[in-house]
C-alpha cells in the first residue's frame, strides 16, 4: 500500500487542537485527570481560588515553563527550539480554555456519559502525543523533555514518556495533598492512575500506525529554526 504524505506542520496544529480536546473532555469526565497535566490542574485549582482569571489554559502555560527551565538544567544548555515551546504552551493554553468552554454545555450527569468523556480523553491525549513526535516544531514541554532526555541518553522514548508519566501522578498526588489536606485527591484519581500505565502503550501503538500509513515530510523549509 502506498503511504501518503503527511505535512510534519499539520501534524503539529492537529496535535495541539487535539491535546486541548482531549484535556477538556478529561476534566469534564472527573475520573481524575492525565498525569500529563495533573500538575498543571491542581495549580490551576488553588490558585484560582483567589485569582480568579488563573484559568487551566494559564496554569498550564505557567507550569510548562517550569518544565522548560527543568530541561535546560538537565541538558545543560539553552536551545531557541526551548523558547518555540513556551511559544507552544502559550498556544495549547489559549486552546484549552476554548475547549473547555465549547464542551462546557455537555451532560456529565451518569457514570457512563462520564465513562464516555474518559475515553475520549485519553485516546485523543495518546493520538496528540504521536503527532508531536513527528513534527520538527516544538511541541508542549511535556513532551519537549521527554525527547531531549531520550535522545541525549540514547533511552528508549516510549519508556521515557512512560516513567515521565508515573513521575507527573506522583508530583499530582503531593500537591494534592500540599493544597487541599493530606489524603485529599483533587485533579488525580483511578483515571490519572490508568492513563499513567496504558499512554506509553497507546502512543506507541498510535504512532506505528501513523508511520503504517504515513510518510512525515515537511512543507516549508523552516526546521532549521526549530534544531
């Protein structure tokens, strides 16, 4: 079968506009939220109790680029692709906050349709991430540190993606506890602890279907701006 072309640029609207679906249908189900943007939620969660313009949208740019600041320490230089990806971040918040909005009128009112919210959630988190893996824009720090970590340490990046996930659960469940009383969950849960074991996989499994059927090339000739 002929595979055909994919534009590494679309790739990367796709994934953002995806990625905000996928954390707005997450948080609409309240089974707790990804280990991805857990952190980000809980941030979101205190501090809008006295700013109240502190949206998710804004907390996750702000968390994001505590993550890039993690990653210039880790790799122990500075790259302009580090500042695309606040750029990123900046954009995906604004997205979030839409979606967010735009899903806002749909019923959460059974466990089921919150089943449904759940499901959506984490597959199209999964799909979001693969599409950031074959584009050369930099994508949103959480998966920026993941590659730069794979590819200085020559590690495997689902793995990587995998004990980056179960790192993020742990830092929701201590801010949890840190913000709201110890042994009080808010923004993790069963689903935060599920998406935690089965993202790696799926990104995996989403990402050899993508290449199955696609080859990745790029439409304008900007990724030396991004390296």
């Amino acid at each position: 079968m002929k595979k055909r072309v994919f534009y590494t640029e679309f790739s990367y609207i796709l994934g953002l506009v995806i990625m905000a679906f996928a954390a707005a249908f997450t948080e609409k189900a309240n089974f707790g939220m990804s280990m991805v943007v857990a952190p980000a939620y809980i941030l979101h969660l205190k501090v809008s109790e006295f700013l109240p313009w502190f949206t998710f949208g804004v907390a996750e740019y702000v968390f994001q680029g505590l993550l890039i600041i993690i990653t210039v320490l880790i790799m122990r230089k500075f790259k302009i692709s580090y500042l695309f990806s606040f750029v990123t971040a900046i954009i995906y918040g604004t997205l979030l906050d839409g979606a967010m909005a735009l899903i806002s009128t749909l019923p959460e009112n059974t466990f089921a349709i919150r089943l449904v919210w759940y499901i959506l959630g984490t597959v199209f988190c999964s799909f979001a991430v693969s599409l950031f893996f074959h584009t050369y824009i930099s994508p949103e720090a959480y998966e920026l540190i993941v590659k730069e970590i794979s590819q200085k340490f020559n590690f495997n990046i689902n793995k990587v993606k995998t004990s980056y996930d179960c790192i993020s659960v742990v830092l929701g469940i201590i801010m949890s506890f840190a913000f709201f009383g110890f042994g009080v969950f808010k923004g993790v849960g069963v689903g935060t602890i599920f998406c935690a074991l089965i993202n790696g996989f799926l990104i995996g499994r989403f990402s050899k279907l993508l290449e199955k059927l696609f080859v990745f090339k790029n439409k304008f000739n900007l990724q030396k701006y991004f390296e």
